[in-house]
C-alpha cells in the first residue's frame, strides 16, 4: 500500500484496490474460522464465505463507482453484511452450542469482536469523501488501518490468549491427576 501510496505502482493498482484484495483473502478466512468454530456445517460455511466475498467486492465496486449506481453497490453491500452477521449471531451460535464449551467460548469471543468491528467500517465509508465528506481521505485510510489492525490482531489476540489458558489448564489438570495418583 506505501508503494502504492508513492506512486511506485502502475497508476491502476491504488490502495483502494489493494485494500479490497487483502479484505478479498483475509475476511472469508475468518468467516471460514468462525463457521469452524461454531462447528457449522459445510454449506453453511460455503454460504457465509460466499456471503462474505460478494459483501467484499460489492464494497469495492462503491468506491470505483460514482452516481445512483455507486450507492445501490453500497446498499446491497451492507445488506450482505447484515445477513452475515445474521449467519455469525443466528446459524453460528446454534451450531456452535453443540461444540465443546471452549470452542463455544472461543466462537462468542471472536464472533463479538468481528462482527463489532466490521460494522463500523459502512459507517466509516459513510462518513469519508465518498459519503457525507466529514473524512478526509487520510483521515478515512487511518480509520481503516485501525480497524484492520483491531480486528486481525484482536482476533489472533483472542485465539492466542485463549489457547494459552486452554494449554495452562490442562497442564495443571494433568500434574494434579499425576500428584494424586502418586500420593
């Protein structure tokens, strides 16, 4: 994105267009992440990442269009969105009271946090230069660097964190059972 920043690019390869490609990879495998978590089944999972990427591309399609057309992009956009949070919150979470109670809390935490951040990112659009302008274009790419950051860090936070406690637990699960068993 810098190179494309300073122009080190062809002229039709901009951050827009990068931005939308990392989102194009990095969402549908956390889609696909939660949907495993939540022990979905497989058409489930397919609908959400399918879900998912065309919310994505629709998204891209607003910020290279302009005029009636730019916002019916957006609109069915943010529509998608709902439906996925509809399939995270709804269809994820009553597949995912069958997983264990960790994948289970596991899913509600990461669930939270993605379906937190994604949607304030329509409304940051909303508010940048191709919306009602009270974001300037920096203005708008650092909102943007933030949220990524948040939501992919955040979300390898949670999984790392989780996955500490979870090894520390059976740990010191493990050398009780050990200790007892040699008293």
């Amino acid at each position: 994105m810098t190179a494309a920043t300073l122009g080190m690019l062809p002229s039709v390869i901009d951050v827009e267009l990068l931005r939308f490609a990392d989102w194009m990879i990095s969402t549908p495998i956390i889609t696909y992440y939660l949907g495993l978590l939540a022990d979905a089944d497989s058409s489930t999972r397919a609908v959400a990442v399918g879900t998912n990427v065309l919310m994505i591309a629709l998204g891209y399609v607003f910020t290279i269009l302009s005029g009636p057309l730019q916002w019916v992009a957006f609109g069915v956009s943010l529509l998608l969105f709902v439906g996925l949070v509809y399939l995270f919150i709804r269809t994820f979470g009553q597949a995912s009271v069958g997983a264990s109670r960790t994948a289970h809390s596991l899913f509600i935490s990461t669930r939270d946090l993605t379906v937190t951040v994604w949607a304030v990112y329509p409304v940051v659009y909303l508010l940048g230069p191709l919306g009602a302008g009270v974001l300037q274009a920096g203005d708008l790419d650092f909102t943007v660097v933030v949220l990524d950051l948040t939501a992919k860090v955040g979300l390898m936070s949670i999984i790392l964190l989780r996955q500490y406690e979870l090894n520390r637990f059976i740990s010191r699960d493990a050398t009780s059972v050990g200790s007892t068993a040699d008293d």
